[in-house]
C-alpha cells in the first residue's frame, strides 16, 4: 500500500500560524502510564569523561483525561533515567544493594523473579503509576518520573 502522504508537498506547505514556546508539564502527582521505550545510553562526566557508565531511559505515554486537560494535549510523555551499576568486567551488578531503581523498575512490572529470563525490551507495553515532580531548567519547570509502581 503506497502511502498518501507527501513529505516534499508537506515541506513545501505556507503557513501563518506561529507555534508556541511553551508548554504545560504533566502536573506533579501519581498517573497511570504506559512504558513505551526502553534504551540504554553511554553516559560520561563532562569535566572528566574517564568517569562514564552506562544509563536506562524508560519512556512513559500518559493518556490520562486530567492530564490531557492540564497539558491540552490527548498524549503527554514523561522519561525516567537512572544509572546502571556495572562490575569491574563492564557486566550489570546483581550484588546487593546494587542497581536498586532497576529492581524496582523491575518489580513494578512483574520482572524481577530470580530464574525469570529479562531483557530491557521487556519493559515495553507494561501498564505503571508513574510518580511525576517537577525540577526547574532554564527558568521553566520539567516534568520527570522519580519513581513507578
């Protein structure tokens, strides 16, 4: 099936409408989400790269009615970042009291049975409460996942 859509004729399109520069954050608060991505990214200290690791960003999509009245938005999405943990040989550290958001990550979506097969593509499709706050960057408040249930 050919595809109606023509991204040249699109680009070529005038408008007179100007966007916007802002936008509403989700509201801080506990919402139900959807984990829609799960990558895992190099990181490294930017005044001393030879401290570095490795880092998982969950992706949420929240289609709750009150935070699409907040945002205007039917859609909203929110990410959750925290640090992996690695052992000297560059593996993921399964001793204890290490890589605890992972676990927890883990165990709110039903995924941290010892013996139970896991990969981080497993997160994906799994219904969650998200818990949302608000940090300030560049003078304009960002919504970012603390935590999940």
């Amino acid at each position: 099936m050919t595809s109606v859509f023509d991204a040249n004729t699109f680009a070529s399109l005038t408008f007179t409408e100007a966007n916007t520069t802002e936008y509403t954050p989700v509201p801080a608060g506990d919402w139900p989400a959807v984990i829609t991505k799960a990558t895992i990214k190099p990181w490294a200290k930017r005044d001393d790269p030879t401290q570095n690791g490795l880092k998982c960003e969950l992706s949420f999509s929240i289609e709750d009615p009150e935070v699409a009245k907040a945002t205007g938005r039917p859609k909203s999405t929110v990410k959750y970042e925290f640090m992996l943990e690695l052992t000297p040989e560059k593996g993921l550290d399964f001793g204890r009291g290490m890589n605890v958001a992972l676990g927890r990550a883990r165990a709110a979506c039903g995924l941290n049975k010892a013996g139970q097969p896991f990969s981080f593509d497993m997160f994906v499709g799994h219904d969650v409460t998200v818990s949302v706050r608000h940090r300030e960057w560049e003078g304009r408040p960002i919504a970012e996942v603390s935590g999940m249930a």
